[in-house]
C-alpha cells in the first residue's frame, strides 16, 4: 500500500514494476483470526534497483512486536523483468521512511 499511496507503482499503466524477490519473518508471539495488527515499516536499504524493507507486526494495542520481518523489492521493466535503476523521486520518497 505504500507504494500505492504514493504513486510509485501503477499495475496498469507502468511499464516498471516491483517484484519481491526475498522475504523472511521471525515470530516471537502467536498472532491469530480475529487479531487486529499495526503494521510498521521502513527501509532499511536503497539499492540502484532495489529496496530492503523491515517490518514490525503489533497486536492492536501492544508496544511488543509480535513478529518482525523483511522483504525485498526489484523495480523490473514488465515485460523483460530486467531490474531498472530507482528514480531520483521514487528514491526521495523511499528515504522519508529510511533509517
């Protein structure tokens, strides 16, 4: 959704797109149906094609992570799925989440 709501991917019209290409996530209390989650989430590292994130997932209401994880994003051309380089504005954008 971050992507979304900042105009960085637009499945449609876009010739680039971003594909996860890593993902790893460690659990430290049991989550389960109905659990209502907050979700944080930041960059950890900016590549020239792609993006590191981590995440912490909280139980609505609680200050401890109940699991913590991460993913990697590649910016591909749809077509080929050849990584691309990461613009100067997408990058900008991708920094105001950056630790």
């Amino acid at each position: 959704s971050f992507l979304l709501e900042h105009n960085l991917l637009n499945f449609r019209a876009s010739e680039l797109i971003y594909l996860v290409v890593e993902t790893g996530c460690s659990y430290f209390a049991e989550l389960a149906y109905p659990d209502k989650l907050k979700v944080g989430l930041r960059v950890a590292r900016l590549g020239n094609s792609s993006v590191t994130y981590k995440t912490g997932l909280f139980r609505d209401g609680e200050t401890q992570a109940a699991a913590a994880g991460h993913f990697v994003h590649v910016l591909v051309d749809k077509e080929s799925r050849k990584p691309t380089a990461i613009d100067e504005v997408s990058r900008a954008t991708f920094r105001t989440i950056m630790s």
